[in-house]
C-alpha cells in the first residue's frame, strides 16, 4: 500500500482531474470484512469511509448504527439506505435513497431501525456521484478481504 | 432578374413572417421520456419535493416505532391520524406524508389505524347505506355503533424558513409530529425531522 | 410590364402575412362594445368574423372562452380554455426543457414582434386555468376545478423560473449592444401608465392573489386543509392589508365548524370590467449611423373599466365586505413595463437595420426597391397590439355563509344604480361569480359542491340581466 501516495490524495487537491487520474491505478480503499460484508457500493467509494457498524436487536426490532467518515478536507456528499431481509433472505419494501452532507474530516452516525419485526438482517446501500469508480471489470477481481481501515 | 430575387429574399428578411414557424410537437414515441428510480434523491429544484416526501416520512415512523408506548401492551393500540398543518406558503400536501407514514406503519404490524376525520364521511354512509337502504340481508349488514375508538392519535406540523439572495436561495424545513394518548391526553412521543435545502445560482 | 409585376408580388408578399397586418384594437373594438351591450351572442359573431382561417391562435380559443362563459356556456366554454391550456402546455414543455430556444425566439431581432405567433402573457396563462377552475365548478365538478388549480401554482413556478433566465439574458444583451436606453429616454413615452401606485404594488407581472385565494377556497371545499392554508397565505403575501384575504387564513379552522351547522360558504368573485388594450406610439430616435428614425412602441391606453369598485354587496339584509384582490390592468401594465428593456433594444436594431438598407438603396437611385424597403417598414413599425381582451380588468371578492335558500343580491353597477338580483344558495361551499361590464351584469347561477351533500347539481345557465340603465330602469317605471 503506497503510503505516500495515499496521503497525497488524502490530502486532496481540490483538483478532479488529478484525482480521477490516480484513481484508475489507485487499489480500492480497504474495509473490515464485517464492513464489507454489509455494505453495498455502487462503485467504489473512494472519499467517503463506512468505518464501524453496530446491530442491537430492542423491542423485537433491528436497531443498526452506521459510523461513516470524510477523510477528505472537502464536502462530500453520499446516498444511502438500508436494504432490510427477512429470515427466509426475502428483501423487504425498498426504501428511499437518503441523501447525506459530509464535511471534510467529519463522522457521522446513520441511525436506523427495521420497519418491521420480520427483518433479520440488512445491507447497507451507499452511493456517492462524484467519487465512485466503476470496479475493473477487466480483471473480474471479486473484492478482496481488506485489512485495517487505512487512515 | 437577379435583383428582384435579391429584393424579395431582403423583403422576407424584414417582415419575417414567423407565422408558421411553430414549435413542431415532438413525435408519439421515442421522446426523451424514461421511467427512473422512485426512490432516488431527487434535486431537480428546491421546492418540497418526492424525497423530502420519503425521509420524513421513514424517519417518523423508524422513531415512533421504537416508542415504547406502542410495545408491551396485550394488544395493538390503535392510532387515528388527525391534521398535519401546513405552515408554509408552498403547496405542500401533508396528507400524502401521512398517508406514507400510516401505510409503513401498518405494515410494521406493531400498531393498527382507526378511520380518521377525512376518511369519516364515507364511513358513515356506507354503515347507514347497509343498515337504512333495506337491500342488504340482515346477517352481513354491519351494525352500527360498534366502530372502535382509537387510543393515541397523531397530529403534527410543517413549517419553513426561505431566505434568498440574487445567487443563494435557502429553504428549511421543519417537520413534527406528536402521538397523544387520547385518554389522559399525554404526548406519549414526539419527533422532528429538519431538511436543509440550497441552491446556488 | 414586368416592373408592375414585381412591385404587385413584394406587396402581395407582405400583404399575404396576416400577422403583420392585423390590428388587434381594431379587431376587438366591436367584440368588447357588444360585451358592454350585454350582446355577448353578436360578440362571439364579430370574433369569429375576424378569424375565418381554419388556422386558429391562442388568442382567439382564449376570447372564445370567455365570451361563451359570459353567455352561461361553460362546457362550451371549457372546451375552448381547454385547447387554449393545450396551447400554453406546449410553451411550458419548451420552458422547462428548452428555454433556450424561446429565449432566442424573444431576442430575435429581425422579427416584428407582432408577426410572432400569440403566445400568451404570463398574467395571461395563470388566470386562464383559474378561470377554467371556476367553470369547472360552474358545471358542478369540483375534483375537475382542483387540477387546474393545481396546474395554476405549478404553472407559476414554471413562469417564475423562465422569467429569471429572461431578466438575465435582456440584461446581458443591453450590455453587449452598449444599450442603456430606459423608457425614460423615450420622448413623450407615456411613463405614468407604467409606474402608478398598482404597478408599483405589485411583487411580478405574472401572480395574482386571485388564483391563490380560489385555491385556498377550493382546496378548503375539498377538506384539504394543509394545501388551503398556504392558498389564503399566498394571497395575503401578494396582497398585504386586505382584510378580506387575511379572514381567509384566520378563520380557516372555525369555518369548519360552521359547516357542520348547516351553513353554506359562498365565495362571491366580481369580475369588472375589460383588460386594457395596447396600441402603438410613434417616437422619433437618434439611431447611431442612421439619424433619426420613427420607431413605434406598445402604450396602455387608460382603462377607465379598470375603475369599478365595490365595497359592499347586500345579500338581503346581510351586508359582504367586497375587497379588491387582482388588478389586471396594472398586471398587465407591469408586464409592459418589464417588457419594455428588451423591446427597445430589438426595436434600435431593427431601426438601424432598415435605415442602413434605406440609404444604400437611395444612394443607388433604385425607387423600386426604396419603395419596397418604406412598404415593409411601414408594416412593421406599428407595434404588438395583441392581449386577451375579454378579461376581466378586475377582480374583487367577498365571503359570507348563509343557510341554503333563496336571496336577493343588492349592489350598485358601475354607474351607480342599484341594481337586485335573485340568487339561490346551496351545497357546502359555492362561487357566485358576477361579471359587470360598464352597465351591464352577468351573473352565474352556480351549483355549490355537493362533497359531503348528497343531492342533484341543479344547473342554471347564467344570462345577462340588460343594462342597468335599460330593462330595469323600465321595470321600475311600469
């Protein structure tokens, strides 16, 4: 992992053009396999981090809590929703796509509860238009077990 | 000859006679039309819009159903949902956020919903149609006075701040909405949603 | 012989553009005398006299409309405000996805702008499906009237977001033509018609507190509370300090209560009036390279129909506050006056246009075609006359409840004589919507909405009641 490299882009000039330049030879930023196990991204995320997730069950509903991160020093802005399943693996209603404003270096907890006692597990969906890249395709690499959240 | 051509193309210029220069209308099939996502975030403008619509109200119902009021008892409390006011000056329709809010509510199973105010009217007739018409038997027609009375009902408001300058137009808006025990007359929960919304020209 | 040829086919070329020749005023002069002679029959005969093509415009659907409304034709009338909302439909696709080619269509300096085909002032386009909302509730359907109310507010978002792009691109195109002139600088230019104290009042050219306040009303007789409630604030921002709008918004909670005691909400709208003409003004203007050119430019004349005004209307011994809610006239004056920026600088370029070509053809010693270049500009130079004129110039409202029945309406016509009416009250809310043009009335007998009333809508056509001075005048006298 290039450590100078990623700090360089951490650091994120303002400038797109750059970024997505090194975003095509950059490997994709690293999650816990729990994390990458329930989150769902359309692309990559490459600004924007899910860093922990917590899942309590109270008064026979899913309570889930969901840390995401801006390691970037500029706004970022994310969709989401949870996709919620119930114990047959039967999705439930779909929900609306949730838009969310990050700040630069700021955390920010998404909060949610099942909307229905059937739900037993969930996805989370995340989605941000201006700093996904597609997955190399070519290489039809399934996503490998990341290591430690890089920071 | 070359010059009345000239003078005519001059002429046409000059008057320019618009007349049939219509917007042509756009051919029955392969317009720009394509069904999108219903859920998507949507920011064609800042006005009150179908996902403000949807995260209200989502995150009033993820909140109320965690209200503890709702859970524990032996049976489902059954809920009427009175008026959300509209305190802004958009044309916002607060029924149709109820609505949402009743429909995943329901769904949710943790709480049933008595007819409300709007829906009373069409109640009553059609309780008085099966009982005073004398057309229907008497074994299938619904008796009268046995309609059940709700124990919390929902009411609620939405107001918004604008601000606006040539470049900037800001809007905020505020949703709440609170569940009252009718009986005693306790707000057993209460929630508000806020959105944040600015264009820049 | 073939000079007579050519001179007949450059007149017969720009006689055979009706646009270019036509003059509205003239036009419509006949239309509106009939109106005011309670003869909207012969009105209509004049109206289709002068549009005898297959072709028809927006403006002719938009008169049609009201001259069939004021006969107490409402589905009639309908059906013409209907294909005139068709029309302004298609100018909305345009607005919301192309605005760029309307806004060229407008800054296209080489065209008249009374050659373009009708499209509509805005005032226009918002008050029409008003006004088709109230003949919809005139035939009864009252869920018909909420979608053109619906249509009403969406219509001036469209309105108000092309508007803004409008006011930029005049700005940026004054800019570039190094074109301050205001019309100020206009010698002899009528500027008080443009900026008297309605003008003035008024927050755009294009919103009218009558549109809000029926949506308020209607959503109301609907029981749809939250969308009647920002109707009546609407009204009240546009319109500050008129009692009458601000009972709307206070009262919206107890009226409710009224309702259950049987009493019905009447909403009586009086239409005055006749919406102002436009007509052309010569004004002589140094143009750089040229000299001087006579350049005509669109004038409101004054509009004393404008001046109707009620305070109260007598519903037999009840008395209605009445209270001025949408001035037309200065709507439409407003309109102008924004207007004026960008028809100056078009009007300059055109000028200097057909003065270069002019001189150069004088220069020539060609007579001809001098003669051609005067014929052309002769018909151009008189400006944009169009406007839907069978609107009313203003409109005032009033708001009582009164249990359902028969009563008189009491209230003096424009030259003062009391005239009485008999009116029947019904349903849960209704519109009584009274016309007065100069001396004489229409008045509509109107259903009330049967939403939460089980009955048969009774429907009664609206007829003129003859000029005041007239028939009852005489019935007082036998």
């Amino acid at each position: 992992m290039g450590d100078g490299l990623w700090s360089k882009w951490v650091l994120g000039s303002g400038m797109v053009v750059v970024m997505v330049g090194l975003a095509a030879c950059q490997p994709p930023p690293q999650r816990s396999a729990a994390i990458a196990s329930k989150v769902e991204e359309l692309g990559v995320m490459l600004d924007v981090q899910p860093v922990e997730l917590r899942v309590v069950r109270r008064n026979n509903l899913l309570h889930v809590q969901a840390e995401v991160f801006n390691p970037t020093t500029q706004d970022q802005s994310v969709s989401y929703r949870f996709r919620w399943v119930d114990a047959a693996g039967f999705v439930l209603d779909e929900e609306a796509w949730k838009p969310l404003l990050l700040h630069g270096q700021q955390r920010q907890f998404l909060r949610t509860v099942a909307p229905a006692p059937q739900a037993v597990d969930f996805r989370l969906e995340m989605h941000a238009p201006n700093n996904s890249v597609p997955v190399d395709i070519a290489a039809n690499q399934p996503r490998q077990p990341w290591n430690e959240v890089v920071r | 000859m070359r010059r009345v051509a000239k003078l005519l193309v001059v002429t046409s210029l000059l008057a320019g006679c618009a007349t049939g220069s219509g917007p042509t209308s756009p051919p029955l099939v392969g317009g720009n039309v394509q069904y999108g996502d219903a859920k998507a975030v949507e920011t064609v403008t800042n006005t009150f819009g179908s996902t403000d619509l949807q995260m209200i109200a989502e995150s009033m119902t993820r909140s109320m159903l965690q209200s503890p009021a709702l859970h524990g008892g032996k049976r489902r409390p059954l809920v009427t949902v009175n008026e959300v006011k509209n305190k802004t000056s958009e044309y916002i329709d607060t029924r149709a956020i109820t609505d949402s809010i009743l429909t995943q509510m329901t769904k949710s199973g943790v709480v049933r919903f008595v007819v409300d105010t709007a829906d009373m009217q069409d109640q009553t007739e059609e309780l008085a149609r099966q009982n005073q018409s004398g057309l229907y038997k008497k074994s299938t027609s619904k008796k009268m006075g046995r309609m059940e009375g709700a124990d919390y009902r929902l009411v609620g408001s939405i107001s918004s701040i604008t601000k606006r300058t040539q470049d900037i137009h800001d809007v905020y808006y505020k949703f709440s909405l609170r569940l009252t025990e009718i009986e005693s007359g306790v707000v057993e929960w209460a929630d508000e949603k806020e959105i944040r919304k600015t264009t820049t020209r | 012989m073939g000079r007579l040829a050519v001179v007949l086919v450059v007149t017969l070329f720009t006689a055979g553009c009706a646009g270019a020749m036509r003059s509205y005023n003239t036009e419509l002069r006949e239309t509106t005398q009939m109106v005011a002679a309670s003869r909207p029959d012969l009105a209509l005969q004049v109206l289709e006299q002068n549009n005898t093509s297959a072709d028809k415009d927006l403006l002719y659907h938009l008169e049609k409309g009201s001259l069939l409304r004021l006969q107490g034709e409402f589905a009639d009338s309908r059906q013409q405000w209907l294909e005139a909302d068709r029309r302004v439909r298609e100018w909305e696709d345009l607005a919301r996805s192309n605005p760029g080619k309307l806004l060229g269509d407008i800054g296209s300096l080489l065209v008249n702008d009374k050659v373009r085909p009708y499209e509509g002032y805005d005032y226009e386009k918002v008050l029409l499906t008003a006004l088709l909302a109230m003949d919809h509730m005139a035939l009864g359907e009252w869920d018909a009237a909420r979608t053109e109310i619906k249509k009403t507010h969406e219509r001036e978002a469209i309105i108000a977001e092309f508007h803004a792009k409008k006011v930029i691109q005049e700005e940026e195109e004054a800019k570039k033509r190094h074109s301050t002139r205001t019309v100020k600088e206009l010698q002899g230019y009528p500027v008080e018609t443009l900026s008297d104290a309605q003008v003035i009042a008024l927050k755009n050219g294009y919103q009218n507190a009558f549109s809000h306040y029926l949506a308020g009303f209607v959503y109301e007789a609907l029981n749809e509370p939250s969308l009647a409630a920002p109707g009546y604030r609407q009204a009240i921002e546009l319109r500050p300090d008129v009692a009458v709008l601000e009972e709307g918004l206070k009262q919206l909670d107890q009226r409710r209560s009224r309702a259950a005691a049987g009493k019905t909400d009447v909403l009586f709208v009086v239409e005055g009036g006749m919406a102002p003409g436009r007509s052309s003004m010569m004004i002589p203007l140094p143009v750089p390279t040229v000299g001087l050119v006579s350049i005509s430019f669109p004038v409101i004349p004054n509009n004393p129909t404008a001046d109707y005004r009620l305070s109260t209307l007598m519903v037999d011994d009840n008395t209605v506050p009445m209270a001025l809610v949408t001035h037309v006239d200065a709507m439409a004056r407003r309109t102008l006056a924004d207007d004026m920026p960008g028809i100056i600088v078009r009007s300059m370029v055109r000028a200097a246009t057909k003065g270069l070509a002019q001189r150069q053809t004088n220069k020539k010693g060609n007579e001809l075609a001098s003669l051609a270049i005067m014929l052309t500009g002769l018909v151009m130079e008189s400006a944009d006359e169009r406007s839907w004129r069978t609107l009313p110039a203003t409109i005032q409202l009033g708001r009582a409840a009164f249990k359902p029945g028969k009563y008189t309406l009491r209230f003096p016509a424009a030259n003062g004589t009391l005239v009485s009416l008999p009116i029947e009250v019904s349903g849960r809310h209704q519109i009584i919507p009274i016309r007065v043009v100069d001396n004489t009335l229409y008045v509509a007998s109107t259903p009330g909405s049967a939403h939460g009333v089980v009955q048969e809508a009774v429907l009664e056509k609206e007829r003129p009641v003859a000029p005041v001075g007239g028939k009852v005048g005489k019935k007082k006298k036998e």
